[in-house]
C-alpha cells in the first residue's frame, strides 16, 4: 500500500575502510526497509549523512572537511563513524547538525533521520537478500567481527568500535551465500583482526547447510571455499594457526592471498607498536606458506618514522623487505592520533626523515614488484572485469589483486565483456604494478545486471 507522499531521501557520505563501508550499507538497508530512497547528490537528498573516520589526524580532518561541505548544502545533517564519540568537538564546530552517533549505532543514525526528514511513505519494500550493497554488484565485504581487542600504541580504533564481537559463524556462511546466489563473484572478508575471529565466543560452532561448523578461520574459511566463488582474506594476522588456511589456496578453495599488516620489521619498533605477533617468525612463516601454496600473493602495510625509529631500525625493515619480497606492499609516515598512546612516545622523528624512509621503502617495493610482474609474462590466467573503456580495454583484476588497493590487469580487444565477466587472458606485458594482457578464449561468465543504489561517496 502507498500513500501519496512522495519517499524522503538521503545521500551518504561514506568515509574510511572497507569496514566503515559495510556499517554504511547496513544503515541504508534499513532506511530502505523503512521507505527512504537514496541519491547520489545532496540536491536530491532530504537527509545526509556522514560515515566519519577518525583513524589518523589527517582522516578526522577529512572526515571535518566532510561534514562542512554536507552542512554547506542546506540539508540536515547525521554524523556517525568514528568521529561520533568526538562530539563536544565536532558540536563546537558544527552546533546546528541534526544528530551525532557513534560506530555501528544503526538504530541512532535511523531515528535521526526519522527525525530530520520525516515520512509517512508506506510501501512493502523488496530487499535484496544480505541487505544492499555500496560496492558493483559482482564483489562485495563480507564484515565477520566487529571491534579489536589489541592495544597497539598507535591506535585508537578499540575505544571508538569496542572489543571484539565475532558473529556466529552460521550467521556469516548464510550472508555469503545469499550474495553468492545473487551474482557476487568475489567476496572479500573483513575485520579489524580476521585471524582473531571466534575467540571471543570461544568458537562456538553453528549450523550452516546441515553441518555444525567452528567459528574461527579455519571453518570460515572452508565453509566460503564450498561456494564456488573468488574468497579473500584481508587483515589476517601471521599467527600460527593460520598456516591451517593454507592448503585450501592451494587446493583452490579461496584465492592464494593474504593482506597481513605487518607494519614493521625491527623487534624494537614493533614492541614500542606494541603489536601483536611481533615475536613470530615471520620470514620462516612466509617460506612454509610459500612451499605448500607457490601462488601465494602476499600484501601489507607498513608505518615508518614511528617515535624511536632509528637508522638501524630502518635497514632492518629494508634487509627483511628484501628477504620477504611480498607482493603488494603499501607504506605511510607515522601520523600522531588523538588519545594515542604513542603521541607521549619520546624521539619523534622529524618530519623529513619520515618523508625520505616512505620513499627508501616505496622504491624498493616497486622494483620488487617490477620483477614479479615481468615474470608473468606470457602467462594466461583468469581475471575479473571491474569496467570496460570505450576503446575496449578492459579494466580487470587477477586473483593477485583486491579491489581499490591493488593493481590492474588491462585486456585490449575486450568490448563484448561486462563488469562481473571472467576471462582467461595470456599476460603480453608489465610495468611496477600493473600488468597488460588479451584475451584468449570468449569463455566468460557474467554477472547479473542492474543498477545499485548509488551514494554520494568519498571512496
């Protein structure tokens, strides 16, 4: 049944990780269940809200740069993220804002904007299974904690999103294989620490398609490799129980991939992190991975500068660069973060020598990652389409490549491919991260077409 009002709207500014993002999705699903459409361009919009991020100084102040050009377009405005719990702060900047909410309070942003935008539209609304999604129809996030129980030093993300809360394993396989059955060609898993998953619950097992299955990585892990779907592990940390995952890379079941952030190499450093597994051997666990699954793609972060980091510590994160030779590798210059425990840290160093360390390292990673691409040369290999140019380039990724963060594979001759398309291609050339291929059969399986609800984003 429909009333004659016309649905309220609201745009979404959606800030941050692929985990901020999930909230994101979460919050306009029920909006959208509550009868509210959502836009792309404040115009249209009845309602913004802003997914904050609080991460480093420089996100806050992105996420502040946000809120101020939302609040510019005379609509009114739902603060939530990780910015929520700053609110005296945000508050004396922007006093007239509808609402601020911290993380994960869906129920908080949905009354606000109940409150801001009132409607009396009544519909019965048809969700999809899994709720909506920000992300192309043919890839999606699959969130399987929320919050953190580590305490490293430089981090505030515990005292904005909590201790860790796994969801019941069921719960997650079930998410999974509605999306899988709706077209998602890749999921990639997400938390603040997957390896850490199920502990808190002490792996309580569930039931998923008549099985009990144990609620850490593991069982993860092999009820998403019974999908037949690209399964990607982000944020798993290097401790030994994850040497368990490995021979399902090399059986095929989930792709040969790991995000793991290391951050540094130098014992003194990662103490002074105070990160967990800093004791691990992570070169031994590297090569043991490597020799059961020789595909493995390994990527990582790393965070040079931090207080204390000397010249030594600095070669020995280089030396171990070297011997690691990962794959895909990221580096920032330490940021202080408000309420860090590493701002009271003595021996900053000077902005600079920062800047000159992050370059040491990005040089570095780039000629290993020069080497390891060439290397693939006249290799075929199947790859997901993400766009196709006008010229019919096709913009895909292989299984060594996550959305966003990591590099491209570019198919010329590619015009008849959609996005969610796979393709086998053979590998004609390289440079530092990307790779060029053509392909070399039409054999491509597509994904459902449709439009998704578009968002205003900051992605």
């Amino acid at each position: 049944m429909t009333t004659s009002a016309a649905p309220r709207t609201v745009g979404m500014v959606s800030l941050g990780c692929p985990k901020a993002l999930v909230d994101s999705e979460r919050i306009l699903t029920q909006l959208r269940a509550d009868g509210y459409g959502s836009v792309s361009d404040y115009a249209a919009a009845d309602a913004v809200i802003v997914n904050t991020c609080a991460f480093l100084d420089s996100a806050r102040q992105e996420s502040l740069d946000a809120i101020a050009e939302a609040q510019a377009s005379g609509r009114p405005v739902i603060v939530t993220g990780c910015m929520g719990k700053e609110e005296a702060l945000i508050r004396d900047r922007f006093p007239d804002l509808a609402a601020i909410t911290g993380a994960q309070d869906y129920a908080g942003v949905v009354q606000a904007v109940k409150r801001a935008a009132p409607t009396r539209f009544s519909e019965s609304v048809a969700l999809p299974s899994a709720g909506l999604k920000l992300t192309p129809p043919h890839y999606a996030y699959l969130k399987i904690s929320e919050g953190c129980d580590h305490r490293c030093s430089f981090c505030i993300i515990p005292s904005l999103r909590g201790d860790l809360v796994s969801r019941p394993i069921g719960e997650v396989l079930t998410e999974a294989e509605q999306l899988a059955a709706r077209g998602v060609k890749e999921l990639l898993v997400v938390a603040q620490d997957t390896s850490a998953y199920g502990l808190d619950i002490k792996y309580q097992p569930s039931a998923w398609r008549s099985l009990e299955r144990r609620a850490d990585l593991l069982g993860l892990a092999q009820g998403l490799g019974e999908l037949g779907i690209w399964v990607r592990l982000h944020y798993v940390y290097p401790y030994p129980h994850v040497d368990a995952v490995i021979p399902l890379m090399a059986e095929g079941k989930i792709l040969p991939y790991l995000d793991i952030p290391f951050q540094h190499a130098s014992p003194t450093v990662l103490k002074a992190m105070k990160r967990p597994a800093n004791t691990e051997k992570t070169l031994d666990r590297l090569a043991a991975w490597r020799a059961i699954a020789p595909k493995l793609v390994v990527r990582s972060t790393f965070v040079v500068g931090f207080p204390g980091e000397t010249d030594a510590d600095m070669q020995i994160l280089l030396d171990w660069l070297e011997a690691a030779q990962l794959d895909r590798v990221g580096c920032f210059a330490y940021e202080n973060v408000a309420g860090a425990a590493a701002n009271t840290l003595p021996d900053h160093v000077p902005e600079a020598v920062k800047q000159e360390r992050r370059a040491r390292v990005m040089a570095l990673s780039e000629k290993i990652s020069r080497a390891k691409l060439k290397a693939k040369r006249g290799h075929v290999m199947q790859v997901l389409v993400d766009a196709v140019r006008p010229d019919g380039v096709a913009l895909a990724r292989s299984a060594a490549d996550a959305p966003e963060i990591d590099g491209l594979v570019y198919v010329r001759d590619a015009a008849g491919a959609k996005p969610g398309d796979f393709l086998k291609v053979r590998i004609e050339g390289s440079d530092a991260f990307d790779l060029q291929a053509t392909p070399i059969d039409d054999t491509r399986r597509s994904a459902p077409q449709g439009r998704m609800h578009r968002v205003i984003s900051r992605l």
